[in-house]
C-alpha cells in the first residue's frame, strides 16, 4: 500500500480501506450488473486531447464564471445521500471543503446534516438538490432552501424509482442500519470507522426529521413513500414558479429533454446518469454532450465518472460548463474526512491546470472541442461551441 495518496484512485484505495463492506458497497456500487459503472469511465478513453503546441502557457486559469459568479475551478462538488455514514458530519465538511476552494457544494435531499446547518456552517455558495418527492413535501423544502439562502435548486429526475442496487440488496443495507452478526464482524474488523460512528450515532435523513418523526425509521420511511414516478413537465413548470433563483434540472440523457428544460424555465440542464446507480444500461453523459452543446446555449453541468482533471478537460472543451464531482470527492471524505476532501480538490486542480498545459490552452474558457478527437475522427463534433458566447 503507497503511503501518501497521488491521486483519486489511491482515495478509492483508502476508503475502501476504512470504510466497512456495506458502507464502501453503498458508496461503489451501481446498478444490476454494473457494466455501467465500467462505462462511464472507459467512455473517456475514446476521447483523446490534441495538444496544441507553441502557445504561451506561462499563465494558466482554471477558473470560471456562472451567472456571473466567479468560481475558482471548473468543477463543484455534486448532491450526494448519506453523507454522515462516510464521515461523521460529511455534509457541513464537504460544505466547508467547497467553500476554501472556492466551488459550490450541492447538499442533497436524502443529507444527514440538514438545510439549515449546513447554510450556518458555511459562507460559500451552496445549492440544493430535490429529489422529486410529493407535492407539499417538495415545497415546503424549496421554501426552506430558499429562506436559507441556496443560491441555486437542482431537481433530480432520474429517481422515481430506486436503481436495482444488487450490493446493497446483499448486504441488507438501508437506514436504519441493523446490528446483524455480519455488520457487527463488518464493524469490528474496520476499529476507525466504528469509533467514529459509535461517538456519533446513527446517521439521520435530517432534512425529514420534524417533531414527529425524530427517528432514522419514520424518515426513510417518510422520504420513500413521498417519492412520485407521476412528476412530468407540468410539474416542472410548477417547480419553476415556486422557485425564484437559478434553477438545474439533473439527470437528463437526451439533447431534446435539454433543450424541453430550457423552454420551461429552467436555467441550465446537468447531463448525468447518476454515477450509474440507476440505470445500468444508459448512455454516458459525455455521449450525449456535443449534441446537447449544439442544441442549447444555456450552461450545461456535467457528472458521472469523473476522477481525473483530463477527464474534466474533455467535457469542457466539447461544451460542458464545469463538471459535478461525486464519489471522487467521497472517497476524500471517507479515508480522511475534511482534509481528504481538501486533498483531492487540490489534486483535480492540479490535474485540471497540467493538462491546460499540456495541451497549449492558457484558460479553461478557451477550451473548444478541436482540442479532442473521438474515435479516431477529428475533431469530435463538428458542433460549433456555443459556450463560451453566452453570459453563463
Ligand atoms: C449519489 N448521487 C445522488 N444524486 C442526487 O441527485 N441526489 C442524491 O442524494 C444522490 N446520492 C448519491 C449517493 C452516492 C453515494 C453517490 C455515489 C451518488 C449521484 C451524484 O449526484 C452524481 O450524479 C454521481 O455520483 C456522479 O457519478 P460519479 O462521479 O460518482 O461517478
């Protein structure tokens, strides 16, 4: 085993390390056969950049602008469940990390620490994710969300039903967790962990926690009967009266769903196929993405797969405005809690800005998709790029 972590990979390798099977397993694991999982991230080796030579690259930014905020890299760290089980207080760390570097965070629905500790916590920009939960529900959240001072909302449309996650099927994972022979052997063979979660407690699906239902049961109970497969663009239009600032719509595949988003009011879309724990079969983000940036000038947010800074390089330069970490950042979490996080951001942006570098590009807003060659043919899209025309 190395000694000091270089990359993502080896943060992957420490948390898998600390964590016990069940938790590594809710962290890892995708759906049915997981051949997803493997595609998201061999997709990227069907892109390969094409540097660009003698150009002045003596000073480099890695730093961009949406809806005229500053953001000190391309990237953010993205919505993701169950935070506390990883570290105690995984949101407000994540929070805190995305604040000292400058990027958003976005806290989930499903967090452990709830809307408004994490805005007292933190002086960043955070966002709020919302899972597509029943009506009353689902506005009561946005109305906490936005007193809270959420910049942005992001509406996760790809979990109306649970992906068929066979790992956690296996394990019997859920909250709240139950104290079998098998978790408890689990526990005591990762001794870290289990002091951390001992000290701490039972993780909470916080935001659900309310005078009657203060315990983990009733809330997970709570958020997966309140979860609605008859939401459609209606809705969405509803969503976008209720909420005044910016507005993502997350989960989406297909360049005409994008561009349907924009015309109901949405303020930029979030190509993503949830890290691949939903639908093994779908199509990677990134596939679709030239596509997208040919049919919609509004900013396009990208995730699922990410773990190097070269892989972040290819989708912007073929039109993505930043990316969305998810595990990557987690894994960050889980072997070191907020220094690890803090780790692997300075790890990607270190990536991020060599491979500027490397490949001629002074600023990541000059990139365009003639830096990349896909599959053989140059360049990967002959889409003109619209983003960097608009005022994102
Ligand atoms: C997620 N994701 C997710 N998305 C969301 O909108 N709300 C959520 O609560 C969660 N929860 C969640 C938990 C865990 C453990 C993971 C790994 C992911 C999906 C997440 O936002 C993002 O789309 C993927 O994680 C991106 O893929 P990578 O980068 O993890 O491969």
């Amino acid at each position: 085993m190395f000694t000091k972590p270089v990359n993502v990979e080896d943060y992957r390798a420490l948390a898998q390390r600390r964590l016990p099977k069940i938790i590594f397993d809710y962290l890892e694991g995708g759906a049915d056969d997981e051949t997803g999982l493997r595609y998201n991230h061999e997709v990227f080796d069907r892109y390969r950049l094409m540097p660009r030579r003698l150009v002045d690259v003596s000073k480099r930014d890695i730093g961009i602008e949406l809806f005229g905020r500053r953001q000190a890299a391309p990237f953010m760290i993205g919505p993701t469940g169950l935070n506390g089980a990883l570290w105690p207080k995984g949101d407000i760390l994540l929070a805190r990390a995305a604040e000292r570097a400058g990027i958003p965070f976005v806290l989930s629905t499903a967090s452990n620490d709830s809307i408004e500790d994490v805005a007292a916590a933190s002086k960043g920009d955070f966002w709020f994710q919302l899972y597509i939960i029943q009506r009353e529900l689902a506005e009561q959240m946005v109305r906490r969300a936005e007193a809270a001072g959420y910049s942005t909302l992001v509406l996760t449309t790809d979990v109306g039903v649970n992906g068929n996650r066979e790992r956690d099927l296996r394990n019997n994972f859920g909250l709240p967790m139950r104290y079998t022979p098998r978790l408890i052997y689990d526990g005591l063979t990762h001794p870290r962990w289990s002091l951390d979660f001992m000290r701490n407690g039972m993780p909470q699906l916080a935001n659900f926690a309310t005078a009657d239902s203060s315990n983990v049961e009733v809330q997970a109970a709570v958020m997966s009967r309140q979860m609605d497969t008859s939401f459609s663009w209606e809705d969405l239009a509803w969503l976008r009266k209720l909420w005044p600032r910016k507005l993502f719509v997350k989960g989406i595949l297909r360049p005409d769903d994008a561009e349907h988003c924009i015309a109901a009011g949405a303020d930029g879309v979030i190509l993503s196929n949830h890290g691949s724990r939903q639908l093994d079969t779908a199509v990677s983000s990134l596939e679709v993405l030239a596509e997208t940036r040919a049919r919609i000038s509004a900013p396009i947010l990208i995730d699922s797969g990410y773990r190097r800074g070269s892989d972040i390089v290819k989708a912007l330069a073929l039109g993505a405005n930043a990316v969305l970490l998810g595990r990557a950042t987690l894994y960050g979490l889980a072997a070191a809690g907020e220094a690890g996080v803090d780790h692997v951001l300075r790890l990607l942006e270190g990536e991020v800005d060599r491979t500027l570098a490397q490949i001629g590009c002074p600023s990541v807003t000059q990139l365009s998709p003639d830096y990349v060659m896909s599959d053989g043919s140059r360049p990967a899209t002959s889409a003109p790029s619209v983003r960097n025309s608009v005022a994102a």
